[in-house]
C-alpha cells in the first residue's frame, strides 16, 4: 500500500517522495487511518516546502500545526525578539523566550515538537529585494504579517511565482482568511486594489487583540495548508471567511477575481516587485500621523512638579487605560474632550498625555486651536514618563 | 423599508460604538449616505476627499461584492444584509516595535 501510494505520488512530485520510518508511521498514525489523508497524504506532507511568514501570534498554531503534521520543509521568516506582550497569544514561545530572537526560539520549540521536519530559518526583515528568491523555494507561502506593506509584498511576489497564499488576518475580535493565488483564483489586490492611508485604519497595537483569535485564525490557515498539500476537500479559494469571535459566526462572503486586477488581471501592470512602503504611503511599519505641537520631556515635567509649579495633567486615555495606571492626572478621553472642553482652565498650565504621545499630540494641538496657551504634550507618554521618572508606574 | 447594515469592528469607534444599524433605504448607496450623515465620523473612513467609495472600504449584499452587482445603485430589499469589510493587517498584533 505504502509503496504503491509512493509510487503514484512520483507522478506528481519532482523529487521522489521518501518513505515513512516506523517511528514516523507510530507519529502519524492518526492520519493515516484517515482514508481522506492515509499514507499517500502523509508522504504529500512529508514532500510539502511550508514557508510562514511571520512566527508571531497567526505563526504560532501555524508552526506548531504544521511541525506536528509533518511538513517535510518548514521555513520561518522573522527578524523580531520575543517581547512579554507577545505572550498573551504567540503560544509558541515560553516566559524564558523573552528577549530572545523569534525565529530560534521557534526553531528551537518546533523543532523539538517534530525532529523528523527540516526548518529553514530566514532571519530577515521581507523586502522586494529578497522576497523572491526566499518565497521560489517553497510550495505554499503563509502570510502571518501584521502590516499592510508586508501583505501587499506577499501577494504580488506569490503571483508572479504562481505560489498559493493561505491568507489570514485579525482585529480585536474579528479575523479574515482565503486562500489567495490559487490558479484562476483571486488574489489580495481583486479584494483590495489599494491600501488604507496610514493613520486612517488603527492598528492592533492601538486597537489590541484576542489572544485566542489569532489561534482561531492561524488553525484555519494551517488547516487550507493542509487541504492544500494532500488535494482534499474545499479550500476557502474565492470565499472569504469573515469570523466574529464575540458573536462567534462565521460569514462567507463571494470574492472574485477582478479582471482588472493590476496583479493578476488581464492586463497585468505589476510585473516586478515594488517599493511596498511608498506604496502604502509609509516609511516604516505603522508611521503614526503626528501633529506638531510643543512638547515637554518626563524630567522637566518631573522638575516643574517638584518645584512645586503649578501644572494640571490632562490625561486623554480610555478609562480602561486609566484602570491600568495614571499619574495623577484628570481623565478626559480625546473622543469627548471637545464636549468636556469647559472642565479645563485655560489660564493654567496644561501637560496632556497618553500612553505614547500620539493621542495626546492631537488634544494639545485641539486645545491651542481652542484657544489655550500655555499646554503641552508629554512626549513619550506614560510609557516614557514610567522608562525615565518613575518605574513603579506598569507599562502596558 | 429599513435594510440592516453590518458595521465591522476598526469602524464601530464612529458608529456610536454599534455593530449593527438600520436604514430605510432603497439602494446601497443611499443607505450608506444614510449612515454617514447619522454618524459623520465614518464618512472619511468609507469615502474619499472626492465622494468616492474608498478602494480598501469593501461593500456587500448578503455574500456578494457591489462592485460585481449594480455598484451603489445595487437595489435593497428588507431581507438583505449589508456588510462593511475593510481591509485589517493583523496578524502578529500588537508588536509596538
């Protein structure tokens, strides 16, 4: 059976798929009983090149899924270290990881899930300049990015290879996930042709995240790989999968390929990768939007309010982030501060802060346009004033 | 006749924090100035400078894209659900490098 199985795959397959060792058989023996995988699946896997892009919170069930599945090639593409707020939902790193690159505490723990697999490493920031040659060497591309440049670097170096791209992506509580590139099958520019001006969208570091949904999303993407590798069942090609954790539905929403599409239509205008952040209209992952507006460091407020000064400390965070820690200053949040404008002295001296400087860039630039004079922003936020006054204050 | 309109999460912040509003409203298009003239907020995130419908802003009836249906002028009937879909990047979330 097992050589049969073998021997029909090698019509498929370029390379001559190896066969399983009794301990692989032991492993893998709940797949295949499976007549929807059995052992012409499992070698399929064992055959498969993976590449994920992204080890973070979509990479973590992927890479843990996909090591224990026994996908013969598993490629990485990371150039982060594990911070503690990555703990809450990238699964595959433990507290002792913190610090450490990504990518070889990765390594380190899928591989130890599966000694059987091969993991390729690429320690590298995903650029036009590199994407091709590193995406050229795998079957399946699985986009676990969390930034516009990156997606639209991912699909358009997927179409000109003609590799699929399980996509999948997240929100708060709310995911994305297809399959993009499949032959005659949309790809992420037929959804989205362009992408959202900076500043326009939040991003999750504003917006936060689920930790489970990154876990939902990523099982789902590792479950299309898998559908992909052994040729079974539907994929998610030409339907996107829109899912809501707290009302915990899943919609399926029609997704076309646009005949107009620059990458994949008809009269194709993408023909090489391009500069991916100007696209995007960023230099740089999630360029926050700044207001000029007069700003104040940590220590020289630390100073004034020594001295004694007179200084009001506005602080324009959501009341939840108050929960967490304050400094002692009055909670209007930015979004009601014009119709809570009357609560503020305008003759005293204003220091308006939030958690990184942005949000409270804004109010000082409203209360000036307002008519106030004498306010400042804390630059840094309460994460700088914590870094650089005062550690007892908890960073978040 | 009013038609129930989906607002994703990253939009309900300009919505009066709802994730589901109705409108009376005969076309697409009308239910969408509808809901921005209710919650002005949303307009700059669903149109352009220009009033066009932003390329990243994506529009359905029931399973359906109005860009492969009548557009703006897709026609609304009571039964049908409207949903909102832009486009999220999340994926390694909430990384503040």
């Amino acid at each position: 059976m097992s050589k049969q199985a073998a021997v029909k795959n090698q019509e498929t397959q370029v390379a001559a798929p190896p066969a399983l060792s009794p301990q692989e058989i032991l492993r893998y023996s709940r797949h295949l009983i499976m007549p929807e995988v059995a052992m012409e699946g499992q070698l399929k896997l064992k055959a498969a090149k993976v590449l994920l892009i992204g080890t973070g919170g979509l990479g973590a069930p992927l890479g843990l899924y996909l090591a224990a599945a026994g996908v013969g090639r598993l490629g990485l593409v990371d150039f982060d270290a594990v911070d503690f707020t990555n703990l809450q939902r990238q699964v595959t790193f433990s507290t002792a990881d913190v610090g450490r690159s990504k990518i070889e505490a990765a390594r380190e723990r899928l591989q130890a899930l599966n000694p059987d697999i091969e993991i390729v490493t690429h320690e590298t920031k995903l650029t036009s300049d590199n994407a091709l040659a590193i995406l050229r060497n795998y079957d399946i591309i699985v986009d676990g990015t969390d930034n516009f440049p990156t997606r639209y670097l991912v699909n358009d170096a997927c179409v000109l290879l003609g590799k699929p791209n399980v996509y999948g992506s997240i929100f708060r509580f709310e995911g994305q996930a297809t399959v993009f590139a499949l032959k005659d099958g949309p790809c992420y520019r037929c959804l989205y042709p362009e992408p959202p001006p900076p500043g326009l969208v939040p991003s999750c570091a504003e917006g936060g995240v689920l930790g489970v949904l990154p876990g939902i999303i990523g099982s789902l993407q590792a479950m299309e790989t898998i559908k992909l590798i052994i040729g079974k069942g539907e994929v998610l090609k030409g339907r996107l999968l829109v899912f809501d954790a707290l009302k915990m539905r899943f919609r399926e929403l029609k997704l076309r390929k646009n005949p107009d599409c620059p990458a994949c239509g008809t009269h194709r205008t993408v023909t090489k990768l391009i500069d991916y952040y100007e696209f995007c209209g960023v230099r740089g992952e999630e360029a926050p939007v700044t207001v000029p507006v007069p700003e104040i460091e940590p220590r020289e407020l630390k100073a004034w309010l020594d001295r004694g000064d007179d200084v009001f400390i506005l602080d324009v965070r959501e009341p939840h982030e108050y929960q967490i820690c304050q400094i002692g200053g009055h909670l209007i949040p930015l979004g009601e501060l014009p119709r809570r404008v009357h609560e503020l002295d305008s003759a005293r001296t204003i220091v308006a802060h939030c958690r990184l400087g942005q949000r409270s860039a804004q109010a000082v630039d409203f209360l000036r346009k307002a008519g106030f004079r004498k306010v400042w922003n804390l630059k840094g936020g309460i994460l700088a004033w914590s870094d650089q006054v005062d550690p007892t204050v908890p960073k978040y | 006749m009013p038609v129930r309109v989906l607002i994703p999460t990253p939009l309900r912040q300009y919505a009066g924090k709802q994730e589901a509003l109705e409108f009376e409203a005969g076309t697409v298009g009308e239910l969408l100035e509808r809901l921005v003239t209710e919650h002005a907020d949303l307009r700059r995130h669903l149109y352009t400078e220009e009033g066009k419908l932003r390329s990243f802003v994506n529009v359905y009836v029931n399973d359906e894209d109005i860009r492969y249906l009548e557009k703006e002028q897709t026609p609304l009937k009571a039964s049908d659900v409207v949903s909102i879909v832009p486009s999220i990047a999340g994926g390694k979330a909430g990384n503040r490098k």
